[in-house]
C-alpha cells in the first residue's frame, strides 16, 4: 500500500462517518510531516451550513492545530474532488499538495476552473476511485 492510499482509506473513514450521519459521504484528512493535523467530513445538513464541506473542517483544523493558515508543506486528502469553492480555499491555504479519490464531474472544479488552484499546489487523482466513487454512488442510490 502506497502513502496516498494510506491516508486515502483514512479519509474514507471519514466519508463513512458522514454516510452514518445522512450527509453526502465525502471525507478528509490533512497530513504533515506523516502526521494528520486536520480532518473532516461533510456537515452540511447537520451544521444547515452549505459551506461545511468535508475539506472546509479538515483546512480549519489543520489552521489550529499547526498555528498558521498557510498549508504549503501539507496533502490533503479528500474523497471526493473538491468544488470550486473548496479548491478556491485551498488556494488561499496555499496547500502544498491535493490527493483526491473520485472525480465529480457535475461539481468538481475540474470542470468548472481547473486553475483555481495554487500554482505550486500538486495534484494527484484517483487514488482509491473506485472505493471512494462507490461510496458516493450508494449514499444517492439510497435516497432515489
């Protein structure tokens, strides 16, 4: 098993956790120096927050627990690929790294700005898709 796909299943525990409470199953861990410094998963129903996003926890976490709000020596891993309002705070965050699982082709920022990101923020996708897609898949198949 590769790093990316450690902390990958890592961040699957979180969409779990987000699937047992009824939210969109997207999960998120920060990492820094093989240590996690933030997680999160999606709050949005719970908190009635459209901003609590799986990757909004996780940045503000990281931001508290490092002490600062610049992540440009951390990866974030997320399950699902960020919108655009995330990728547009992990912009902000000047996050070093990007490591998500499922492409989102109806909301990912791929498809909306692909640029919106740092400029020296690395990008690494697919990562554990199919296992992070699946999730996703489940949860809307559910509520059909």
């Amino acid at each position: 098993m590769t790093e990316d796909e450690k902390y990958m299943h890592l961040a699957l525990e979180e969409a779990q956790k987000a699937f047992r409470q009824d939210e969109v199953p997207v999960g998120c861990v920060v990492v820094c120096n093989n240590r996690i410094v933030g997680r999160g998963h999606n709050l949005t129903e719970q908190l009635g927050d459209v901003t609590a996003h799986a990757e909004m926890q996780a940045l503000t976490a990281a931001a508290q627990t490092l002490g600062g709000k610049y992540l440009d020596e951390c990866t974030l891993y997320v399950t699902l690929e960020p919108c655009v309002m995330c990728a547009g705070a992990l912009n902000w965050a000047q996050l070093g790294r990007l490591v998500y699982g499922a492409d989102d082709p109806k909301r990912g920022f791929s498809r909306v700005q692909p640029a919106i990101l740092h400029p020296k923020t690395q990008v690494v996708k697919n990562v554990l898709a199919e296992e992070c897609g699946d999730l996703v898949r489940r949860f809307f198949l559910l509520k059909r």
